[in-house]
C-alpha cells in the first residue's frame, strides 16, 4: 500500500538539512531503485524552486511500504529527522487516485 509521509521541519533547518542531504537523497534513491517511491520533494518557505536562504518548511514523501508500521519505521529512520531537521513527521495510508 502507498504512504505520505509528511513532515514539517524545525525552524531555520536549512543547515542541518544540506548536511544530511546526501544520506536522505541515498534512501529515497534506493525506493526509487526498488519501484516504491512515487514521489518525493520538499515545501519551500517561499513561492520559488529555489528558496535559497529562505529554506524549506518540510517535505512530502509518497512510497510504497508493507504496512503503516514499516512506513512509520522508514520515516522514523530518515537521516532528517535523525538530525533534527524536522519537527513533526506524520505518516499516513494514502490511496493514488490520479493521474
């Protein structure tokens, strides 16, 4: 089944989060590798691509997990919240109706 993982990060994160880029960008490629990711991206803080100093407020990811416990363990693992990137990380079933 597919999961969101939504999670909203810390305020004045951006630090953290490029430092912990390259292990987050490692497992979201291995999803990707598997099959399993569907999407994957962050929230800037302002309307652009890139936000440059003005960061991101969170992220979205959308994969595919065996259950709602392993999604939640995946989440939990993630090298951002492992550094303290985000501030609260949700995990929920999530049904793909379109495209």
């Amino acid at each position: 089944m597919l999961y969101a993982i939504i999670s909203e990060d810390v305020h004045d994160s951006l630090e953290r989060r490029m430092a912990a880029r390259p292990d987050h960008l490692a497992r979201l490629e291995a999803l990707r590798d598997e099959g399993r990711l569907v999407m994957a991206g962050p929230h800037p803080a302002v309307d652009s691509e890139n936000p440059g100093e003005a960061g991101f407020t969170g992220s979205l990811v959308v994969a595919e997990f065996s259950d709602l416990a392993t999604a939640q363990a995946w989440a939990d693992a993630d090298p951002y919240h492992i550094a303290g990137v985000y501030a609260k990380v949700v995990v929920k079933p999530f049904k793909k109706v379109l495209p």
